[in-house]
C-alpha cells in the first residue's frame, strides 16, 4: 500500500529526484513514518536511508534545494545531515551491524534495506516508506510494526536479548517510548531487560541523561520510573530513589511508600508546568527521607532534615550522572531544600513568615508553590481541599507582603558604603552586624523597607556597638 500524502513536503520531491538521478534506492525510515501513523504533528527529524552512499545522496540533494544548505558529513558513521527550512534531514547509506561485548559502537558493514531493518531498535521504528519515482509512499512493514502501533505496543524486531545485549541503551529507549506514546512493552522484552540490565553500565552517563530528560518530559513520567524500578535498572541509574521504596512498621506505626509518593508528585507537577529541571526537583524532592528515617515510640516515623540531606545529594547525583552542575543544578538544590517551607507555613500564615519565604526563594517563590502543591497526593477529599485552600493563602500574602514590603531579591536600603562613611570604618565585621540587624527587622516587619527607617536603625545598632558618628 502507498502512503503518498506522508510525502507531500516539497523536500522528499528534490530526494525523489536525486536518488534516482544517482540510481540509488532510497527510504524515508523510523520516526517520521511512525509519527505520521500516530498522528503526532510534523515530524522536524527525518531519517533517509540509502541502498549505496548516503553522504553523496546528501550531496545532490542540497545541490538541487533552492537554498543549498550546507552538508555536514560524518565520515566515520557514514552519515550526512542538512537542514532544510525547519526540518533536519539525516542521510546514511543501508547498514548492517555487529557488536562486540564490552561496546555499544557497532561494527559497520554496508547492506540492504532488511539489513537496516534488522538493526532497529523497534518495529514500529523499523517502518519504511520508498521515496524514489516507481514506488514513492509504498509502505515496506517485515515485521508488522503497523500492528503494533494499533496494539500500543514496543517490541524488538529480533530477539530483545540480543537486541538489548548489543545496544543496552536500547533498554532506556523502549522504557522512554512506552512513557511517551503510552505503549505496552512486550512481556518478552520487558524479561529481556530485566536480564540485561547490568549491561546498562557500559552506556556513557550522557545518553542515559537524554532519555531520562525525555521520560521527565513525558506527560506521565510514573509510567518510566515504574518500568526502570521493576526491571532493575533504577538500581543502576539512580539507587537515590530506589531507597525511598517500601514501607516499614513498627509497633503498629507505618509510613508512606515514598517512592511512589515521589512518582505520584512528579505526575502532578507534569500537569502543570514544562519546566524540566522543577521536574527534576520533584522527582528528588524526598531523596533525603531515606537516610534520616528514625523511629521514635512517641512520634512514630521521621524524617527530620531530609530537606537538608537531600539538597546535598543532589549535588552528588547530578555529578555522577555528568550532569551541569551550574545554576541548573542549584535551581534543584534549593528546591529541594526548601521544599517544606510552604508546607509548615500554610498552617500559620504570618507576615513575617511570608516575607522570609520570598526573601529566600527570590524569583523562585512561584516554583517553589507549584513543588509545594504537586506534593499533595493524599487521597482525603477534605483534606486535599483544605491544603489547596492553605497554599491559596500563601500565595494570596506573598503577593500582598511583596507588593508592601519589596523582599524579593532583597537589597539592603542601607549600603555598606554608607555605613562604613557614616562610622569612618574600614571593612570590618561591624558592617555584616548593622546589615544582618536591618535585613531581620524588615523580615520581622519591626521596620519598613525604606531608606529612613533602615537608616534610623543603623544609627541606633552602631551606637550600641560602640560606635561614633563621623559629621
């Protein structure tokens, strides 16, 4: 069967020529024909397989484009990329692959079609649609990834235990698309994984990320996080999270799983905001909970610090997994450090309280609310109700004691200059005093954040410090 209208893009019709110009046989393969199955939008990557070299298909193509875009090559991969208005297209020329044990860089020979069908990771990512004139938008399917696509299924189109042996990432990648498209992965491949999943250490921490990202950016990151855990490989990416699992009892007093509370806050910040790294924060929200659970006969089950503990560990983690460790990673620090902040507050909401919120959260506040209320899971109507109303509260005061008082991004009124000109002083310790003393009576709204009065209270804080006013 042809599927014309899935090329109706000007760009296949300039590929179109220029394979057959070359008598090369070509394919467009993988995402964009699954996509356009799916219904998924306009696929911006494009995928083209050549039966000879695609780095010169790549070539004559753009020789042929009224822009000519520049050809990037990969001659060691045998590929070349160019883009075209919005779209990149990557070009390689049919492959078959065998791998060695300790790599997941294969040995490349030049094949056929079915040789590059073969080495996909998926059927539904092995489908092909033919681009050249005699049978352009013919559909070539070997192993009925159409069927799968209608069954919301991910499976290997060979055996998934040399599949998932040759490219362990392959195992991330089958967990991610379930999350994405929210497919079923095959029994047999789902055992797969959990038999190859030592395997995952031979894979660059980097690549892991990538897909970790994408099951973050999914509607439903649960979905991954519940594969990753029951295969086994969590234990291998992220054991932080693995220690939250279970639920222990003691002299009749138990606590929540905070695992699957974690995956349950994560699902709910997912409805609210694309902000992949407030995703990451509460993914890592309770990852302190683990080493600072004690029991104690009178209070039952605590975590006290994990805010703490758990801040620290994030840097550890992002670290080990090679991720940036700038203001990305601080951004989920204090997220995570803070995170119970609003919780305590919404209990008692006063000035004082709100204004040292702001003050410590800055232009995170807003963040910092949205973790705050995705952390609500619990299955109690009323109480579910009545939290929502508290942090409703909250945010009410923070725009109330922010538009007054002007604590976000704290500037002290009084300078440092100004206090060391008023007192004739050098750089001294007396100058953090009379700053800390102004910053907590503006937090303590024992002052308003103005000039005068800061000014009045440098004066009063200097004199008590034995110092003397220079005229």
């Amino acid at each position: 069967m042809k599927y014309k209208n899935a090329l109706q893009h000007p760009v296949f019709k300039t590929i179109s020529q220029s394979a057959d110009a070359l008598g090369v046989d070509a394919y467009v393969i993988g995402g964009f024909v699954r996509d356009y199955f799916l219904e998924r939008g306009n696929a911006k990557d494009i995928d083209v397989v050549a039966i000879g070299s695609g780095i010169e298909l790549a070539q004559h193509v753009a020789n042929n484009l009224p822009s000519t875009p520049k050809v990037q090559i990969f001659k060691t991969y045998g590929t070349a990329m160019l883009r075209h208005d919005d779209i990149e297209i990557e070009f390689v020329g049919a492959r078959k692959e065998s791998y060695t044990e300790n790599s997941r860089n294969p040995i490349v020979e030049n094949g056929s079609l079915e040789d590059d069908q073969n080495r996909r990771d998926f059927t539904i990512n092995a489908l092909a649609l033919a681009i050249n004139k005699n049978n352009f938008g013919e559909l070539l399917d070997p192993f009925n990834g159409i069927n799968d696509l209608d069954k919301g299924l991910i499976r290997t189109p060979l055996n998934p235990d040399i599949t998932y042996s040759d490219d362990p990432l392959r195992m991330m990648r089958a967990i991610r698309f379930a999350t994405q498209l929210n497919f079923k992965i095959e029994d047999t491949s789902l055992n797969a994984i959990s038999k190859n999943k030592e395997r995952i250490t031979i894979i660059t921490k980097e690549r892991i990320v990538t897909e970790l990202h994408k099951i973050l950016e999914s509607d439903t990151p649960s979905i991954g996080f519940i594969h990753l855990e029951k295969t086994g490989l969590l234990d291998f990416i992220m054991p932080e999270l693995t220690a939250l699992k279970g639920i222990d009892e003691k002299e009749g007093q138990r606590h929540k799983d905070n695992f699957y509370h974690t995956l349950e806050v994560v699902d709910n910040i997912c409805k609210t905001t694309d902000n992949l790294w407030l995703r990451w924060a509460a993914l890592l929200h309770d990852i302190g909970k683990a080493p600072t659970k004690r029991f104690h006969k009178k209070i039952g089950w605590t975590f006290h610090g994990h805010e703490f503990v758990g801040s620290k560990m994030v840097y550890k983690l992002f670290k080990r997994l090679k991720m940036p460790l700038n203001d990305k990673m601080k951004f989920v620090q204090k997220m995570v450090f803070m995170s119970s902040r609003p919780i305590v507050l919404a209990s008692e909401v006063t000035d004082s309280a709100v204004r040292r919120l702001v003050f410590d959260a800055g232009d995170n506040v807003e963040d910092l609310m949205t973790l705050c209320e995705a952390d609500i899971t619990t299955k109690n109507p009323k109480k579910f109700n009545k939290y929502h109303n508290n942090f409703k509260i909250v945010r009410d005061k923070i725009i109330e004691v922010e538009e007054r008082d002007h604590v976000r991004n704290f500037q002290p009124p009084v300078t440092g200059e100004e206090i060391m000109k008023t007192f004739n002083l050098k750089p001294s310790k007396e100058i953090g005093i009379i700053k800390e003393a102004i910053k907590e009576a503006i937090l303590e709204g024992d002052i308003p954040n103005e000039h005068d009065a800061a000014f009045e209270l440098m004066l009063e804080k200097g004199k008590a410090l034995g110092l003397t006013i220079v005229d």
